[in-house]
C-alpha cells in the first residue's frame, strides 16, 4: 500500500498498516527525524543522540562500568494512553498485544531486560525491566506515523506524548548493543557483514539492514539476571545466535565458564587478537529504540576459527555478504547513506569509519 493508496470513508485495518510500516520502515525512520528537527544527530544518519552520549575516542567495553538501581522513577508514558488508542485495534490494550494477536513474528516474548537510566561516561545505569515495555511505546509510536503517512495526517498526539526522545525517565528505555564486527587481515584491511532482518522473524526494524551481531541488553532469565549483567556476555551470546545459528536457549544449567565458545572468545580477548570498543549511544526517530554503538575488531585467524561455519540465514533473518564488504569509503558510504538501513547500524558505521585509525594498533 502506498502513501496514495489510502482507503476512503475508514481508517485502513491495522494489519494493513503495519504492513506498510515494515515496507517502509527507513523512509519513515527518515520523516520521523524531521519531526524531531531540534535534536542532534549522530553524523549524516537519523539516529538521534545527546552531546554527552558520543565519545570523542573509542571507549575500550572493558572500561564500560555498569551500575545497577533498585528504584527506578515510574515511566510517564506506557502505550496504554488515549492517545495511543487510535494505533491499536479494538481488542488491544496496548501494541505488543496487538502483534501477539494479529501479527506475530517467530521470535516473540516479553522477556526481562535491563533498563537504561542513566548515561555518564564511562557509567551506565540500569534496572529491571521487560521487553514488551518497549514495543507499547516504540511501535506505536511508529504505527502511528504510518497511519498519518497513509491518511495525509499531520498530528502525531502519541509521540507529541512522548516528548523528548533522549529523555531516559518519561519511558521505559531498553537498550540493545549495535555491534559492527570487522576481521582485520595481516595487511590491515577490513570486511564486515551485514544483517537483512526479516519482518516474518522480528517484531523489530524488520525488512531493514543492521550491523551484526545486535542484541536487546537482557538477561538469559530472571533467575540469571545478576550472572547476566555484563554487556560483553550479552554479546558473546549474540555472535553465537546470530553469526553460528545457535539456540537462544541455554538451559538453566548453563555457566560462561563451562562454554567453550565463550572460553575462546575470552583467550583472544586477553591476547589482543579480540578488541572491542563503544563509541556512544543513540535513539531511533521511528521507534525511539536505543542502541550501544559499539564496534569489534578481530584478527583474521581468529575470525574464520570462532565463525568457521558461520550461517546464511538464523532465526531473525539473513546474514549478508558472508564472503566480507570491503570496509571501505565507498562501501561505508553506500550502507550510510544509500541502502535502507536502520538508523543505529548506520550511525555506528559511519563512527567507526570516523575512528578507524583508533581501532586498531
């Protein structure tokens, strides 16, 4: 459906329009960013940030210190206001509600996450919270600016709710990790892959290229939260998900010490064959999800034994370019600026081409 197909007489189905929102999803990350013109951004792409949350080198993610809060300010804005009413359909109290009952991807389920409420280099803040607490917010929030793309609409009441974007204490922030992985050869060049997220496989920035691995800042469970509070172990367990296909599940015997692949993630980490570094933390205009840019460099060796079978496809979508893209200008040019990719996988690409002399030794 296009912004001219617009049904006559009816708001179009709900279905209707979040089909459209996942064709659509960069053009309108890109109109959600001039709704929110006064905000900085992060380079030339959409993604929306704060002077203090770019760093002006690489931050070593060893150095990142993580702090945890028992209180936590209750979120001004949920998803289940008034304002959000029109977003949803008439059996839905909220919008992953509405996905779980019209339109559930395969990986779907209100796990617990950390929640972001603070961002003081190099200390980040969080508490509990939980993966459906986003969606209420960030696809509605999206779903609306779809509809009034299709309806030639103007206002926008839920996200004028929301307010300002950046601000971590009117909602319920969950952070994910925006990873760019880059192998080095002995020359010193660098490929990177890419991921196509399938919207069928994803409740999130389906149908959009992303850097890989990306994972929600989470907890194996709630029984595991402490254990799990560490960003690199987050990490660990995307590259096996995402790059090696393997389960999200790991049973409620599982140890990092006893896990082979996370064993030798950390050997070539402590021999500097392993580096990984965060470059900031942004917002995306659309779905006001938050991303830690971050960036992995890892020696070739290293690369092509831990990824030796690395997958075309896993359970959210399809890896891209398996062989490498070039980490080059023209590359990194193309996927800022010209493909549709989602604003966070942009905005850390671009940093990263910003910082390369600093990435390596």
């Amino acid at each position: 459906m296009s912004v001219n197909e617009r049904p006559t007489g009816s708001r179009p189905a709900w279905r209707d329009v979040r089909g459209y929102m996942n064709g659509h999803r960069h053009d309108l990350a890109r109109v959600a960013g001039r709704f929110h013109d006064g905000y900085r951004r992060v380079g030339a792409t959409p993604l929306l940030t704060r002077e203090d949350w770019l760093l002006n080198e690489p931050l070593p993610l060893d150095r990142v210190t993580l702090k945890w809060s028992d209180q936590a300010p209750s979120p001004v804005v949920t998803g289940e206001e008034p304002e959000a009413r029109p977003a949803l359909p008439e059996d839905s109290a909220n919008y992953s509600e509405a996905i779980a009952r019209h339109d559930r991807p395969a990986l779907f389920e209100n796990r617990p996450c950390y929640r972001l409420l603070d961002v003081s280099w190099p200390t980040l803040s969080f508490t509990g919270g939980s993966y459906f607490d986003g969606v209420n917010v960030g696809e509605t929030a999206a779903h609306e600016l779809a509809s009034a793309r299709l309806l030639h609409e103007e206002r926008l009441p839920f996200r004028s709710l929301v307010g300002d974007p950046t601000d971590l204490s009117r909602r319920v922030v969950l952070p994910a990790v925006s990873m760019l992985t880059l192998r080095q050869d002995r020359t010193g060049d660098m490929t990177f892959v890419l991921h196509w997220r399938d919207p069928a496989k994803v409740a999130h920035a389906g149908g959009l290229y992303q850097v890989m691995p990306v994972g929600v800042f989470q907890p194996i469970s709630a029984a595991s939260s402490s254990q799990d509070f560490d960003l690199w172990k987050g990490m660990a367990r995307e590259y096996s998900e995402e790059f090696l296909g393997r389960s999200e599940v790991y049973g409620e015997a599982f140890s990092y010490g006893s896990w082979p692949f996370y064993r030798r993630m950390e050997q070539v980490k402590a021999d500097g064959r392993l580096r990984s570094f965060v470059l900031g933390l942004g917002i995306d205009p659309l779905t006001f999800a938050a991303d830690i840019l971050a960036v992995t460099v890892i020696e070739a060796e290293v690369f092509d034994e831990l990824f030796e079978d690395i997958v075309n496809d896993n359970d959210e979508g399809r890896v891209v370019e398996v062989a490498g893209i070039p980490f080059q200008a023209d590359q990194v040019s193309r996927y800022v600026h010209h493909e549709p990719m989602q604003a966070a996988g942009a905005a850390v690409l671009d940093l990263a081409w910003q910082h390369r002399q600093n990435l390596t030794p």
